[in-house]
C-alpha cells in the first residue's frame, strides 16, 4: 500500500509537470485528467470515498469535456495545431 | 511530510503556470492543479488512518475518519469546476475578438 | 526581457516555496482538539440525522446552507455563461458519430440513468448524493450532443426544459429549507418525513429530497453549461 | 431568534431563481418579480432597524440565527451586532437605488442581468451576515462569480479582458482564503467564528502568524491592494456605469468588513501587533494611496481615472484602520460611507453624461457641461466631496482621517492624506474644465451607437440626483452616523462581545 501511495504521488507529480509543459494543448488536458485520475485513487486511499467519486465525475470527467469544446472552438481557422510560444 | 511537498510542488507548478505560461488555457490548467494541491493537501493532513466515514453496522463510531474535510472538499470541488468553466467561456469569448488565446494580448496578468 | 522574466519568476517561485515547506513542517503534527466538530458528528451523527454517510449528514444536514451556497455557485455560473453566449447563432446539429457508437450508447444510457437516480437516492447510504449523482445526469446529455449531435439533444431536452428543471431544483431545496420555518423550525432543519429505520432507503428525513433537488439542480446546470458552449463548433461542421 | 436575518439572503436569492422560471412564460411578470423583490427586501433591512430602534440607541444589538437548528460551533450560525448592521444597511440602501438604475439603464430586454444583481445582494449579505469561516469563503466565491459576467457585461473586447483578469486575481484569492480555511480546522478543529475566537489564542505563534498571512494575502488580492491591483482599473472601467458604481463602491467595501470582522474580532488585532503585520500592512496601503493617485493623474479615461481613485481610496481606509485607535477605526468607518456614497454617485452622473460623448477620454468630454447642466453640476459637487471641501460628506471623513493620522504620530499619513487631496483637485479639475470646454466643430452625430441606450432616461437622472443629494445631506448631518459607528467600534474592539453573543445563551 506504501509502495503504491508513493508511485501514485510521483506519478501524480509528473502529470502535473507534464500537462504544464507540453506545448499541444490537447495533450496538457489528456494529462490533466490523467491528474485527476490519479487524485482520486489518492483520496481512495486516504479513506475519503466521496470526494474520490466526486473528482472522478467532475475533475476526470466533465472538466475534459469542457475542455476539449474550449479547444475545438479556439482552434478553428487556424492553420497550425502547435501555436508557437514566444 | 513527503505529503506537504506534494502539496507544495503542485501548488506552484500550478503557479508556474499562471505566471509564465503564454497561452490562457494552460493558466486554467495550472489553477485546477492548484486546487487539485489544496484538496488532496487537505485530505491527507486530516487522515487519522481509520476507516471511511460511512457506518456499516460494524465500525465503532471512534473508528471512523473526519467527515468535515471531506465535506468541505466537495464544495470546493463543484466550486473550482465552475470557476473553471466560466473562466473557459471568457476564453472563448476573448478568442473571437483577438483570435489568439495569449495573455499578452490582454495586456499580460501584472501590468495594467 | 521573456527570458529575465521567465528566471524571475522561477526564482521568486522557489524562494516562496522553501518558506511554504518550512512553515508547513514547523505544524504541530496532532489534532486531538477536545471540543471540535468532528467528535459530535461522529458520536452522534446517527442519532441526529438518520444518515450512515458522514459526509452527507455535514452536507446536506449541519451545513446545509453551505450546500445551499454551493448550488447557487453553479446557478451563477450557468447565468453568466449563458448571458455571454446567449446572443450567437441558434445551434445547429452535427451529424454525430458513427451507426455502432450510436447504437451502443443506446443501449447504454439507460443503465447510466439509473446509475445517476442510484447515486442521488443512496447519498445517505453509500458513497455520493446529489453532487456526484448531477453531474452523471449531466454528462448524459453531453453525450447526447457528442454522439447524437446537438440537435437530438436539442429535441430530447429543451434549453427551456432544462431551465425549468434547474430551477425547480433550486427551489425544491429551498422550500425543504421554509418547510423547517413553518413547522416551528429553524431555515433547513432536518425534517421528520422519511423515519424508517436507520439503514433502509426511506430513512434520514429530508436529506433524500434535498439530495434529489440538488442532483437535478447540478444535472441541469451542466447540461446548460455544456449546452452553450458547443454552439459555435457544431454550426461550423456543418459549414463543411 | 430572528427569521429576518436569514431572510435578507433568501428573498434575493429566491428571486434570482425565480427569474428565468417567470421569463420562460411572462416578460411583464419578471419587470413586477423585480421591483417587488426589490423593494421587499429593502423594507425588511428597514424592518430590522425600526423593530431593534431601542437596543440600536442602547448599543445592546445582537442578532442572531441557527440555521438548521444546530447550536454552535456545530452548525452555521448567522450573527448581526452593529458593525453587520452598518454594512448592511449601506449594502441595501445602495442596491435599491442600482436596481432601480438598472432598470432605467439597462432595460428590460436583458433577464440574466437581473439574476446576477440578485445574486450578488444575496451574497453580500451572505457575506455580512455569516458566522462561519467556510461559508464566509463560499460566499466571497458566489460574489466573485457573478460579478464577473456583469463586468464582461457589453461583450466587447476590453470587457472581456477585464473579466479573465479579475476572475484570475479572484480565484487566486479564494485559493489563499481556502488555504487559510485549511489551517483554521486542522489547527482547531471548528469553522465558527466565535469559537475560533475563544481559543485562537491557545495556538502557538507559528501557526497563528501561517493563518493571519493567508487571509491576509487572500483578502489583499481580491480587494485589489497595491502588489495586486493591476485587475482593479480595468475591471471597474470596463462594464456599465452600474456595475462599476456596484464594484468600485459596495464589493470593496464588503471586502472591508470581511478584513475587520477577521483580524479583529474573529483573530483578534493582538496577532497582527505580535508578528508585525500592522506595519506591513499600514506601509503597503499608503503605498497603495500614492500608487492610486499617481495613476489617476496620468489617466486619460474618465472611467479609469475614477477606478484609481478607488485604489487610493482603499489604501487610506485601511492604513487608517490598522492604528487601532477608537479615532482611526471612527474615521475609517466613516470614510466606508463617504466613499461609497461619492463613488456610486460618481460614476451614476458619468454613466448618464458617457452615453452623450464619443467616448470615455478626456477630450471627448468637451461640452457636456453645456448639454447636460444639472448632471454635470452633480459631477462636479461630487468631485468636490472627494477632494474634501466642505459641506460635502467628503470633508468630514478626511477631517477624521487626518485627525487620526496626526493624534497618533503617524505623520506620512497625514502628508499622504493632503496630498492625495491635491492630487484628487488636479485629476478632477481636469474633467471639469474639460467639461466647460466649448466644443469645436465635431461629427454631426455625436451620439454614439451605444449598448444600452436608455430605457428609462428620467429614472437615471432621478437616481444620479439622490445620490448626489445624499452625498451632501449626509455630509451637513454626519454627526447623526457618529451614534451607531460608536456601537459598531464597541463591537470592533471588544471580540469578547461577538464571542459572548454568539456562544452564549
């Protein structure tokens, strides 16, 4: 259980850092949810049932989909997917 | 311990976001990972280790884990997602003027 | 001056960082405070409320209103995305996704259904309430306007439709909150209308019904957010 | 026991609901659901004044409400002692008459508008009213998510701009303030503001320092003090006149009362004296003032010029505040009333004269002297309260500001103080004489294609009017408001009675 808390919070670490840096929006939300994830099997294991079902539904599930209409409207008309960052 | 720099690493990678990303959705992702730092923080400072806060007939009540925190943590949870979506909507909105979701656009987040 | 800019804002980053990790190792690492909240709800939640979920007895319960406020967080939301977005082009449909996907999802959304009328009615039993249960409400018809296209959505639930089920949400929660007043009460007592034995599904007052006013309440509210925000993509497929 | 406390959030909110259920079948039903609500809600606050007159004039006034039947500190408590009163009294007096210029500015074309003005009176009250520290943060949530679509209200670009800033600024303070939250329950394990109160003392230094720091930080950055106020200007220049006079005049002055009830009655001032913070704070608000009234004289916009002064404004009250003498904490309260008075006025007379300009610059301000006489006339009563003459209400609150400044030795205050007065002269003297400026030959129709043309142009003058009339009428009597200012600094400096209230009996 040890092992696995401390895996969860590296890989917890790393989408963060991930989903920050990529440059492609699309990903940065893949890993955003892949966050959120993994929130909640970290509130499963600290005994918090109910906040886990409520970050799977809303934090994993409905701010994706928010997002990806956010992206599909911001992108149109543009010729690039990979904006460039100056 | 290693729970309080989880919190803080997140807290400002999310921070990171905000004052350097050049791209608006970003900023909104380094605040849901802000939030994101702040519950799971929470949740794991008020853990006594025991069970989950839900009788099922054979728990002694002292067993149980603190209901409070987690309460609270779901307000702030429905709280952080509509903050989210709104701030998504203005995104959008924004993008139909200037076509181009950089925050210099709008005259950057710290100057006037 | 970006590079300048970036280091700075690094630097300042971590200075804020050692003192946050600092500060927060110096806290005092027990909590057993005599007479904090969490030893009367675990003693005597039961007794008081009916509820075997902790948290949904603070939810709905002791801090109702907190919930209350919660819910109208959500309103506000739904209000200002739609006032912004309110004036473009009505929506018009996509042709959704493939012959299978449809198909499947048509057998499926009836089980999501009843997982969300699940969550919101076993709120005081199990893990979840009408939060969580809403928003699954929600997300079905999200996937009406992804797979179907939003036109379908459109004739299923109405804009109107679903303001009006908002609405009577909200004022569902409300009116259990007046119900406390004129039964010699305080706003949002707990009333005594479902007392079946504790455990059993009829039980915990009114914690079921504000459970129900709420989920339909966030469902709703979602469906709207989400509703509003798809309009502009959907008009330009079909310009293709 | 007292139902009026809660039902001063419930009839806004109620009515917020109700709204987009009455338009899906009337139009006119909504106009009648408004002014009723309106006027309802404003006759309870009155209410709650008429019926307490004898224990208000005996400083014996205390209000309180167990939602839901749970005692404290289980459940939520809802409290109001003289200092409640006060703001709500300034929160339900201004919002009438907003209301009530809405209608006349905006029309009656725009039903979401209604809403969110509705929410928002719903949360300040929440917010005054609230006897826990988590529903305070709830509350100070609904405020800043519903005052963001009025502020992106004209859906132009600047609007829009104005309102990702502010969101951005806002949520960031939420999250300190939930930090803060955070710290409060694992420390002590309660959320009600009396028991925080009772034992907040126990806790050692440490802890108490992280606590204050954050709600500091929280608070600062959604009032938009000095290191964060790069959202405030735009944000209140942005959005319609009545949406500006509602942020620049009452929200911040809510988020006042939210910085008095915490660091004096619920921490208690002794915690910013231990760790120094007053100091901080003190030099960072003057900072504030100067910063404020430097801008505003570099400013070209009419409306931005205003929102600055707001920053000044804001940074006097709270250095004066945090000397903790019965004067200061008397002279800042005051200038809560005279600020809001004059800047609500201020900017009703500007919305009305803006729709008759090409824009909002000083040069396109030439001649409106000549149009709209008795406006401008108000316009410029008005800027004469804020530089401070006399007999305006102006004067007085920086005749006790100054006053305080100078009892307690606290000499740069004072110098800041008169010369944010000059300042104030140039930056509206400019304006004004503008104003007079005759009018060279302009485009034929000067009258710009506008959002909201007047619906009801009558019912904007007559609102522009009260106010202006109350900046001076109160300005003559402000001795009357001395009286229960004294019971609201009794509250301030006595936790022990905002304890004893709400814990006892």
């Amino acid at each position: 259980m040890i092992i696995l808390k401390y895996l969860l919070l590296i890989f917890v670490m790393a989408t963060a850092y991930l989903a920050i840096t990529f440059e492609e929006e699309l990903i940065s939300i893949i890993f955003l949810s892949i966050f959120s994830i993994i929130l909640t099997t970290l509130y499963l294991i600290h005994n918090a049932p109910d906040v886990a079902l409520a970050e799977a539904v809303i934090g994993a599930g409905l701010n994706t989909a928010i997002f990806m209409t956010v992206i599909s409207q911001v992108r149109e008309g543009k010729d690039s997917i990979f904006r460039e960052d100056d | 311990m290693i729970n309080n720099f989880v919190f803080v690493v997140l807290f400002l990678l999310g921070f990171y976001a905000i004052l350097v990303k050049k791209n608006l959705i970003k900023m909104v992702i380094g605040l849901n990972i802000m939030e994101g730092s702040i519950f799971f923080w929470f949740i794991t400072l008020t853990d006594r280790g025991k069970m989950i806060p839900i009788v099922n007939g054979t728990q002694v009540a002292s067993q149980l884990n603190d209901p409070v925190p987690q309460a609270l943590i779901l307000t702030g949870i429905v709280i952080g997602a509509s903050t989210s979506a709104f701030l998504l909507t203005l995104i959008i909105e924004l993008d139909k003027f200037t076509s181009s979701t950089n925050p210099d656009q709008i005259g950057g987040m710290i100057e006037d | 001056m970006s590079k300048t800019k970036h280091i700075f804002a690094v630097l300042i980053l971590s200075l804020l960082g050692i003192t946050l990790l600092v500060s927060l190792s110096k806290l005092p690492n027990q909590f057993e405070y005599a007479n904090s909240i969490y030893h009367h709800v675990v003693n005597n939640s039961i007794t008081e409320t009916g509820s075997l979920n902790f948290v949904t007895a603070i939810l709905y319960d002791y801090r109702a209103y907190d919930s209350l406020g919660e819910s109208t967080i959500i309103f506000g939301a739904v209000s200002g995305i739609v006032l912004l977005l309110s004036r473009k082009t009505l929506p018009v449909s996509s042709h959704g996704l493939s012959f299978i996907v449809k198909r499947t999802f048509g057998m499926l959304t009836p089980f999501i259904f009843l997982f969300g009328i699940y969550i919101i009615t076993h709120g005081h039993l199990s893990p979840g309430g009408g939060f969580q249960g809403g928003v699954i409400l929600g997300a079905i018809s999200i996937i009406f306007s992804i797979v179907y296209g939003s036109e379908f959505d459109y004739k299923r639930y109405s804009p109107t439709t679903k303001t009006l089920l908002e609405t009577s949400g909200a004022l569902l929660f409300i009116g259990l909150g007046f119900m406390g007043i004129l039964l010699g009460g305080n706003f949002l007592m707990n009333l005594n209308i479902l007392n079946a034995e504790v455990g059993s599904l009829l039980s915990a007052g009114s914690i079921p019904f504000i459970n129900i006013g709420i989920g339909f309440k966030i469902g709703a509210g979602l469906a709207i957010i989400f509703y509003s925000m798809i309009q502009k993509t959907f008009k330009e497929e079909v310009d293709l | 026991m007292n139902i009026t406390l809660i039902l001063l959030i419930i009839v806004p909110l109620v009515t917020a609901f109700l709204i987009p259920f009455v338009d899906v079948f009337s139009n006119k039903a909504r106009k009648i659901l408004v002014a009723f609500s309106t006027l309802l809600e404003f006759s309870i606050g009155i209410f709650v004044i008429i019926s307490n007159y004898s224990s208000i004039t005996n400083n014996s006034f205390f209000l309180k409400y167990y939602l839901g039947n749970w005692i404290p500190p289980i459940g939520i408590t809802l409290s109001m002692d003289m200092l409640s009163l006060f703001f709500s009294t300034l929160i339900s007096f201004s919002l009438l008459f907003i209301v009530i210029y809405s209608i006349g500015f905006i029309g009656h074309h725009e039903g979401k508008y209604y809403v969110l003005l509705f929410l928002i009176w719903a949360a300040m009250h929440g917010i005054v009213l609230t006897g826990d520290i988590f529903n305070l943060d709830v509350f100070l949530e609904l405020m800043l998510i519903t005052s963001a679509p009025l502020v992106a209200f004209k859906r132009d670009r600047n609007g829009t701009e104005a309102a990702i800033k502010y969101m951005f600024y806002g949520t960031i303070g939420g999250l300190f303030v939930f930090i803060g939250v955070v710290l409060v329950y694992f420390n002590l394990g309660t959320l009600n503001f009396a028991d925080i109160a009772q034992n907040f003392n126990s806790l050692n230094i440490f802890s108490k320092k992280l606590i204050s720091v954050f709600f500091l930080l929280g608070i600062f950055i959604k009032m938009g003090v000095f290191p964060f106020h790069f959202w405030l200007s735009k944000a209140h220049s942005a959005c319609p006149s009545s949406i500006s006079a509602l942020l620049s005049g009452v929200i911040v002055k809510v988020y006042i009362y939210v910085f008095i009830r915490l660091f004096w009655n619920v921490f208690g001032y002794n915690i910013l004296q231990q760790t120094g913070l007053n100091k901080i704070i003190f030099v960072v608000a003057l900072i504030s003032t100067v910063m404020g009234h430097i801008m505003a004289l570099n400013e070209n916009d009419v409306k931005r010029m205003l929102a600055y002064s707001t920053i000044a404004n804001l940074g006097m009250i709270i250095a004066v505040l945090v000397i903790n003498t019965k004067l200061a904490l008397l002279a800042g309260l005051l200038h809560v009333l005279s600020h809001l008075l004059m800047k609500v006025s201020l900017f009703t007379t500007t919305g009305y004269i803006l729709q008759f300009t090409p824009g909002h610059k000083l040069e396109d301000l030439k001649g409106v002297a000549y149009k709209n006489v008795l406006i401008f006339t108000g316009f410029t009563i008005v800027a004469g309260g804020m530089i401070g003459l006399p007999p305006m209400i102006g004067f007085a609150s920086k005749w006790y500001i100054l006053k305080a400044f100078i009892k307690s030795g606290y000499n740069w205050g004072s110098v800041i103080t008169i010369g944010g007065s000059i300042f104030a002269f140039v930056y509206y003297i400019r304006y004004i004489i503008s104003g007079f400026k005759k009018l060279s030959l302009g485009p034929p129709e000067r009258f710009r294609l506008i959002l909201s043309v007047f619906y009801r142009e009558r019912v904007v003058t007559d609102i522009a009017f009260i106010f202006v009339i109350a900046v001076i009428v109160v300005g003559v009597f402000y001795k009357v408001a001395l009286g229960p200012l004294e019971g609201a600094i009794n509250v301030i400096q006595n936790p022990s009675l905002y304890i004893e209230g709400i814990l006892g009996g």
